[in-house]
C-alpha cells in the first residue's frame, strides 16, 4: 500500500505555494469547466468499471479547495472538498493505492469512507501534463479491500494517457479559459464601476454554511462591513438580513443551491448604524475548480422601493379622490352633506388636525363645515381684510403657511387659541366666481406636503362646482318636475347632472376618469388611464360644426395660458360612430409660485340633449316665421293659385246655381282672411 508524501506535498511554504499556483494556472488552460459532458471520457470510466470490476471509477480535477469530476460511473457526484487522500494521488508519481482506507489514519475523516459510501479500495492515476502538472486524477474505487496487479497498474496507467490524449484533443478544438491575470485590470476596472457590492459566495456544509472568496469595496458603503471582515466570516453580511426577511432569503438561497439556478432576492437589512436599507441580490450559478460557485451582485434600492411606495400612495390617492367625486355627485346639490363630506375627506386624504369650508357672507368668512380643531367653531366669522383665507379668497390662488409662530400673514394670538402651526388655504372658484376656500390645518409645523396641496385643489374644484350646482338646483328642480312623467327622461337628467372629471398631466398623460366621464365619453375607464390624450383618437368639434385642431383643445390652451376655460361646447364623435355634446370647463393646477400648471382638471356634462332640443325650437320657429312673411315670394305664389283654384270653384258654382235659378251670396273679404289662415298657418 502506498503511503502518502505529506512531506513531498507540505515542504518548504514558497515553493509549495509556487508549484501550486503554476498548476492551477496550468489547469485553467484546459476547457473542462462550464462546458457539456463528453462521451469520450464517459467510455473511460465505463470501461475502467469494466475493467477491474470494480463499482466506481472516476475523473476528477483538483482545484484549489474542490475536485470537480467530469466524468463517472457507478457514483453521481459533481464535486467534493479537497482531501489528503486524493493530494497524496496527485503527487504520486505513477498509480497511488490504498488497500484498506480503514487502515490509513489520513483517511478516516474523510465522509465517503466513513459515512456515505463505505468505500475501502482506492487506486488512482494521475493526469500529468507534458510538463509535468497533475491537473487531476483517474481513480477506482471499492466497497472491499483489495490489491492492483501489475498488468492492471499497467492498464489504469494506460487509461489515465488516454483520458490526457482526449483532453489535449478537447483543448485543441475548444478555446481555452483565459488566465485571471490577463483579465485582471479590466475585472478591476469593472468591478471598481459597479453600482454595488460584487462578490463569490460558495456553499458549504457544516456550522458555517456560507463562504464568500471575493468582496468589492463597495461592501463599506452598502453593508458598513469592511470586506476583509465578511471574507473572515460571512455570518456578518447574513446577521444584517431584517428579522422578517430571513425566511425569503433562505428559501430563495436553498432553491437556487439544490437546482443549481441564478439566485435573485429582495429584502431589507439593518446596517450597523441602525440604518435601514432595501437590497436586491442577484447572481449566476457558474462550476468552478473550487466547486460551485454563485458570483453576484448586492445594490440598494432603497430609493426605488420608496419611489414604487410613493406610487402606490399616489393612485391610492387619486382613487380616493375619484370616489369622493363620486360621493359628491351623490350628495348634491345639497350643501351642507357636500361639504361636510369635503372636510371629511380633506382632514383624512391629508392627515390634517382638522378641515374647514369658510364661505363668503358680506366682508366676512364664516366656518359652514368643519372637522377635527375646528368643529367646535363652526359658526365662526373671519374678516376677509385681515385673515390668511380672506388674502386667498381675494387674491384667489393658492396659500400656505408652514409656522404660524413665523408667518406675518396670520392672526398669531387666534391660532394659538385653536392650536395651529401650519395650514393650506384653496380657493373656491367656479367659472370666476369666488365663493368660499377650503382649509386644513395642522399643530405641527410643516405638516403638509405636495401631494396634501394637489389633493387639495382637486377636491376644491369638486367643492366650487358643488356650489355652483346648488345655486342652480332650484331652476333644474323645476325642470325636473316636468319631467316625472317620464321614468326614461327623469333618469337621463339626473345622469346629465352627474359631471364626468378627467385629470391630464403636463405630458398629455391621462392620470384619473371617473365613471361619469368614460359613460359620456362611450369608453372604458382602463382605456383611458396612463394614455397619452393625444393616443386616444378622440375627434373633437366645435360648436358651429367645424373640426377642432388639437391646439384648439380647451385642455391645451390651458396648459398653454395657465387660464382655466369655462363653458366651452363641444361635439365628440365616439368609438360607436355617435357624437355627443358636452360642456367643458378646465381648471389648472399649479403648484404655489409656479404658474405653469402641471395637471388640468377638466370637468365636462353631457348637453346632446339640450342642443338637439334647441335645434329644433330653433326649426320650427324658423319655418313658422318664414310661412307668415306675406311678401315672401314663394307664399305669395302658392296663395295665388291656391286664390286662383277657388275663385274658379266659385264661378263654376254660380254657373250651376243660375242654371238651376238659385241664387248665392257673393263672398267677402273675411273669407278670403280664413283661408288664408288655413293655407298658410
């Protein structure tokens, strides 16, 4: 039985550590990992099995700390640890054998032996290079002790030359693996540019089931962990994982570790600093000498996980926005559920401390609706010449107030009795009508942000039309009235009165429809969100007949004046081929200094009804007008002959009567007069 060199291989540390590292450098010239299985060294240990009836026979590679096998039969492994049993192999000179492993102390630790397979025969040949290099092994193994003949040391020497001819064969045809030092100032450059931490993780068996061999520097800014501490022990980046994310990392871990598949996960860490941080690790399964290998990139995305918050808040925000709308439509035109619907959702939508709708009553505000600080001062009378909410109703623009311990524009001593920091102030205009403004307050400084301010005018612009609504209920109730008779017309005004809302980003994008305004329009709402205005299609025309440009939109002149449009009529021709006629107001949305809008709201009532209805009032009134002109010249001729045909009636009947001795009465002027009505009215 031969005995392993432990001295040959563990001698002097420099020529040691030369001699290996001029073999793996020898070895990475060869094509054998990463690529597909080859026949040719599959019949090598079909026949070696064959052979020497033996029921393993393999070839392996020896890397740094793994042997990756390349070819097997009887075993399946893809790879194992390093161990002084295959060293000893790798250094022999010509066949290494070990009768009974049991009986080599080396060997006694080593997992196939002991635990896994039983094995107690081991030969080995190793493959050399012309120059000399053991880059692997071609090895027998058995579950009995036994001895090696001469003739069969003879022919495993033979099949080891073999397995070399057909990898000198396989290098030939196949390029060969690049050197890391010809690669290493371009990896180095790559690596020092990545947006995160770049690194090599292994898995390994055992208490420390996690091993990284490299580590970008960027592993100080991400993780705080120098890399020099997480190559000494990985635990440290794997104590960082959020206590409630540790599950999806180990299943995603372990999925991609037993399927030998790229490995992607998202998840929060807690650097430490306290910082709390969102990561996304991704990274490839590659077969490396050292087994295998997960190489991988960790980035944070912190700011696009708050960014995909932010919009999920904002369409949380316009959906809730697009059922207030609709609440409002439901509530009006009663004023008082209105606003105190308004004031409800204002304090709510914007995490205010209370809302309030103040009203103009002569040279005073007074509080309609208020929740939240402000409820119990409904009732409350403001002076429009010295108040924050009169400056904006007077001005009519938006106010904000970030500390009313600092802003010289409000009473200091009355919000110190209601306990108010900050405040936003909108006004209430509908089609130039200054009405009233909207207000939320807060007790802390600077509680409002820009999104509180957008929610703030589109529920502004709800409010205004709500009142506006209300001013007219009365006149529309009337109508209304008359048309009970009818379930089919009552039902078709109370849908007119119920205003479809879009609202348009600068960019033309269309970020809110209610269901109101996809009815009118004859589309769905889900064909309308996120479209551009322009996609749609929509041919628009004036209230003569005439086709609008799409410059001539009331929406684009908007954006383009920063000036809201009111009443403006159009015709709509729809997907069905109808047209529909509504009236249009815009309203723009801006936020405060800045007068370019960033949104049009434009809110829109269906009027086909109405304008079919004076069309033809209009029809009749003309016709009637045009038959009772005398001197028109077309009546008169149809008179004459109609005056003609009667007056030869008339003679003919005189005839009859002298002929017959009657006598008649001669007609007057008054009969001409009623027959003219009649032919003519």
């Amino acid at each position: 039985m031969n005995q392993p060199n432990h001295n040959a291989y563990r001698g002097d540390a420099s020529v040691e550590a030369s001699s290996e590292s001029d073999r793996l450098a020898e070895l990475r010239h060869y094509p054998i990992l990463n690529t597909p299985p080859d026949e040719a060294f599959d019949r090598i240990t079909t026949l070696a099995v064959r052979l020497f009836s033996v029921p393993v026979a393999l070839i392996g590679f020896v890397g740094c700390d793994r042997i990756r096998f390349i070819a097997h039969q009887g075993l399946d492994p893809q790879h194992t640890d390093r161990a002084p049993l295959w060293d000893a192999a790798l250094q022999s000179d010509d066949i290494y054998t070990v009768t009974d492993t049991r009986q080599l102390p080396a060997c006694l630790a080593n997992p196939w032996i002991t635990e896994e397979l039983g094995m107690r025969f081991y030969a080995a040949a190793p493959l050399k290079t012309p120059d000399g290099y053991s880059l692997g092994v071609l090895c027998l193994l058995d579950e009995h002790p036994r001895t090696l003949a001469a003739d069969d040391r003879a022919t495993l020497r033979d099949l080891a030359a073999i397995t070399m001819d057909a990898l000198d064969q396989r290098r030939v045809t196949q390029p060969a693996q690049p050197t890391p030092d010809s690669l290493l100032p371009q990896l180095q450059a790559l690596v020092m540019n990545m947006p995160g931490m770049v690194y090599r993780y292994y898995p390994q068996t055992g208490p420390r089931p996690h091993r990284f061999t490299f580590v970008s520097p960027q592993a100080r800014d991400l993780l705080e962990l120098a890399p020099a501490a997480i190559l000494a022990d990985a635990d440290t980046v794997i104590d960082l994982i959020h206590p409630e994310d540790v599950d999806t990392f180990e299943a995603s871990l372990t999925h991609a570790i037993e399927c030998f598949r790229p490995w992607s996960w998202q998840g929060r860490i807690i650097t430490p600093s306290g910082r709390l941080k969102w990561i996304q690790g991704r990274s490839q399964a590659q077969r490396t000498l050292e087994g295998e290998a997960w190489d991988g990139l960790l980035v944070d995305i912190s700011d696009r996980k708050q960014a995909e918050a932010t919009l999920r808040q904002e369409f949380q925000r316009l959906s809730a926005l697009i059922a207030l709308q609709q609440d409002v439509a439901m509530q009006s035109p009663h004023l008082d559920a209105v606003m105190a619907v308004i004031t409800e959702r204002a304090q709510q939508l914007t995490h205010a401390d209370g809302a309030v709708v103040e009203l103009e009553d002569g040279n005073h505000l007074v509080y309609r609706a208020a929740t939240g600080l402000a409820q119990p001062h409904i009732g409350l009378r403001l002076d429009i010449a010295h108040s924050l909410s009169g400056q904006c109703l007077t001005n009519g623009t938006l106010l904000q107030c970030d500390d009313a311990e600092t802003d010289p524009r409000v009473d200091r001593a009355a919000c110190r009795r209601m306990g108010l920091r900050s405040m936003v102030v909108v006004p209430l205009i509908y089609q130039a009508n200054r009405m009233g403004i909207l207000k939320v307050f807060s007790g802390s400084p600077s509680a409002f942000k820009e999104s509180d301010i957008q929610t703030l005018q589109i529920m502004a612009g709800f409010l205004a039309a709500s009142l506006h609504l209300a001013s007219e209920f009365e006149a529309k109730n009337t109508l209304l009235q008359d048309l009970q008779a009818s379930e089919s017309r009552y039902r078709s005004v109370i849908s007119a009165l119920s205003e479809g809302v879009v609202v348009v980003q600068a960019d033309g994008t269309i970020t809110a429809c209610n269901a109101s305004a996809a009815t009118i329009l004859g589309i769905q709402p889900e064909d309308v969100i996120d479209r551009n205005l322009a996609q749609l299609g929509l041919q628009v025309i004036a209230a003569d007949g005439s086709p609008r440009s799409f410059d001539d939109y009331s929406i684009v002149k908007t954006f383009r004046t920063g000036h809201p449009n009111t009443n403006v009529v159009n015709g709509i021709l729809r997907p069905d081929g109808s047209t529909v006629w509504v009236s249009s107001n815009t309203q723009p949305l801006s936020h405060p200094g800045d007068s370019r809008p960033y949104a049009v709201v434009v809110s829109f009532t269906d009027i086909t009804e109405l304008r079919h209805s004076e069309i033809a009032t209009l029809k009749r009134r003309a016709q009637r007008e045009r038959l009772l002109q005398p001197d028109h010249p077309t009546d008169s001729a149809k008179f004459r002959s109609r005056r003609h045909s009667q007056h030869h009636r008339d003679r003919s009947a005189s005839v009859s009567s002298s002929r017959s001795g009657a006598d008649l009465p001669p007609l007057s002027g008054r009969y001409w007069q009623r027959h003219r009505r009649r032919y003519c009215c």
